[in-house]
C-alpha cells in the first residue's frame, strides 16, 4: 500500500479567502512601516503626542486584523460538500 501524497490530504482551501487573510496580515505591516507619517508629536490625545497614540492605536487594530484573518483561514479550510465520496 502506497503512502497518500500531500496533496491527497491536504485540507480543501479556497484561496479568495487566503488571498483576503493576507491582505489583513499586511495592513499593518505596510502601515507601520511608513514611520515618517506618523513620526510627529501633534495632535495629541488627552497629552500624549501622536506617535505614541498612534502605535498604541495600532496594537488594537492589528489584533483585530490578525483575529480576522485567523477566521478566514479557518473558513477557507471548512470542509465543503462537494459531493465527492
């Protein structure tokens, strides 16, 4: 008996929502990469200077892209009824 290949036991994926979950893991890569936008003191925001409330901001906002992209891998991973047996 042959071993299966990976291919055969790989779990069905659909890449529009893989494509979708990289463009959320990459926002706030590109977005903080661009440190001359946001390397200034004003606004500030109840006496914090911008650069750090916009960091800080961005922890959040990463949190939220990452936890998105985590369940659209899932998604792009749920077995589908293709109506194979």
């Amino acid at each position: 008996m042959s071993q299966p290949s990976r291919r055969d036991t790989a779990p069905p994926t659909d890449s529009r929502y893989l494509w979708a979950a990289g463009v959320f893991l990459v926002i706030p890569l590109i977005a903080l990469a661009a440190v001359p936008t946001y390397a200034k003191v004003g606004p500030e925001l109840g006496g914090w200077p911008f650069f750090f409330w916009y960091q800080t901001l961005w922890v959040f906002i990463t949190a939220a892209c990452t936890t998105t992209a985590f369940y659209l891998v899932k998604k792009a991973r749920a077995p589908r009824d293709g109506g194979e047996s």
